[in-house]
C-alpha cells in the first residue's frame, strides 16, 4: 500500500513541476511566470519529498525530508515575493492583457508615508 502512495504522490510532484517548468516558458510576463514558478513548483516539490518520507518513512531520509518540506515552503515564498517586489520597483512592466495593478495602490501609499517624515 505505501508503494501506491509512494507512486501517486510522487507523480503529482513531477506533474505539478512540470506545470510550473511550462508556466515559465508560456506566460507573459516575471509577475505571472514567478507565480507559477513559486505556487506550483513548491507544491510539486513537497509532494516529492513527502512521498520519499512515504517511502522511506521515518528514517535518516525521511527526517531529511520532513524538515526540508517547510524550510522549502518559507524560502520560496520570502524570495518569490522579494523578487516580485523588485521587479515591480526597477520598473518592469505588467503584462499586455494585465487587467488591474493593485500594488501601485499601495506602493504610492508607501512613497507618500515616507515622503512627509
């Protein structure tokens, strides 16, 4: 039973990798292909190595595993949404068919809270 988990698991990781890996390639613009980077590669990602701790189960793999699954969490959120902000602030534009920018909102919020101190 826990090869079938072992498997399952295993293929909704690279499934979900390759969804990212593609998003990379076919969405228009940084803002859009980081969040398909981040979303679906951290999720496939997780998926692998809770399928090695399936596995492997609680041994020196496993334990490896469990600890990489949040550290791997955190790590690509915190960059991702520094990355975005980055690009946001050197002036990268949104994509053609972007709809609605809501950060530019709260980015002159934040430049007229600095501007009167």
């Amino acid at each position: 039973m826990s090869k079938i988990i072992f498997i399952i698991l295993l293929s909704i990781g690279v499934l979900f990798n390759l969804f990212g890996c593609i998003g990379l390639l076919r969405l228009p613009d940084v803002y859009n292909r980081l969040q398909s980077a981040t979303k679906c590669v951290t999720l496939g990602t997780c998926s692998i190595l809770l399928s090695l701790i399936v596995y492997y189960g609680f041994n020196e793999i496993g334990v490896k595993a469990l600890i990489a699954i949040p550290l791997l969490f955190f790590a690509a959120t915190v960059a991702a949404h520094a990355l975005i902000r980055g690009s946001y602030f050197f002036g990268i534009k949104l994509g053609e068919k972007s709809i609605k920018d809501d950060y530019k909102e709260v980015a002159g919020a934040a430049e007229n809270k600095e501007s009167k101190k």
